[in-house]
C-alpha cells in the first residue's frame, strides 16, 4: 500500500481518531527511545536510510512546520506554503548530531501546543485551507490533521525499523 493509500486510509477515520494518533505520539517516540544507547540511535541501518536520532529531528522540525501552517491558516486567508525539503533539512541542520531524547522532547512541547491550537477550532474553521505551493494543492485544517496522523504513523514505523536496524 502507497502513502496515497493509507494518507485516504486515515482521512475516513472520524477526527477524534486522528487527533487522539496525534496526542499518543509523544509517549510512543518516548518510550521507543527508553533504554537505547547513543550508538544504536545514530546508527544509520543503510547508508541512504535515516537512523533513529534523525526520524526524531525530522518529526521535531516538521511539527514547527505543520504549527506554523495551521496557525497561518487559521489567521490569515488562503495563506500559500513553501515546499519543505526534509532531506536537506536533515542535512543542513545536521540532524545526526543531535541528541535524540532532546529532540523527542522538543517534538513533544510543540506537539502540545499543536494539539491545543487544534482544540480551539470549531465548526466552519476545520475547512478554512492553505495552499502548498507544489504538487499537494489547497489544504484544509482537517486535511492536514489526517496528514499529520499518516505522518506520526509513517514514522514511528520507519524509527521502529531503524531501532532494529532495518530500512
């Protein structure tokens, strides 16, 4: 099955399902983290695959990404969004040297105030919408919640994967 596939997967599940995905995801990335030494989570378990600090750092920078989006959505009409490039993201901000625990802790505070952000919307403002200014189009608060949740479920499999050293 394609991301295609299981992003539709989740956008039929009702809202309460996505948003409750989003509030567990802190706790999973923590406890996956419990007890794995430092050389286990900067392991890379092929050389073009991510290793575990740097799945943590990507969901830690693209939850700023995905906040900064819904506020702009909520505040402003039709807000438009740059591309983001997670590979060059990883790259510049050299997510390999990055403390693990840290990171996850930094996802889980922005992740928090995500959630509270969410918690205020009501009624007509779940299709108030963005537009990505590549191939993914126009947006809405509930699209990008039903993202967000593929998003958190992609990843935590891709760290349980390179906690074990797979791709």
């Amino acid at each position: 099955m394609d991301a295609r596939d299981r992003i539709d997967q989740w956008s039929r599940r009702p809202r309460v399902e996505r948003l409750a995905r989003l509030a567990a995801t802190p706790a999973e990335l923590t406890a996956k983290l419990s007890g794995v030494s430092a050389a286990v989570l900067a392991r890379r378990p092929a050389p073009a695959a991510w290793a575990p600090v740097e799945v943590i750092c990507h969901l830690r920078d693209l939850e700023e990404s995905f906040h900064e989006r819904l506020d702009l959505i909520l505040t402003s009409d039709e807000p438009c969004f740059p591309t983001t490039n997670p590979n060059r993201w990883a790259e510049e901000r050299q997510y390999a040297r990055n403390d693990a625990h840290a990171a996850a802790r930094a996802f889980g505070r922005r992740r928090e105030q995500t959630l509270q952000l969410l918690h205020d919307v009501r009624g007509d403002d779940w299709s108030r919408a963005g537009r990505q200014l590549d191939s993914r189009g126009r947006r809405t608060l509930d699209d990008f919640v039903t993202l967000m949740a593929w998003h958190d479920d992609n990843h935590l499999e891709q760290l349980s994967r390179a906690l074990e050293g797979r791709e």
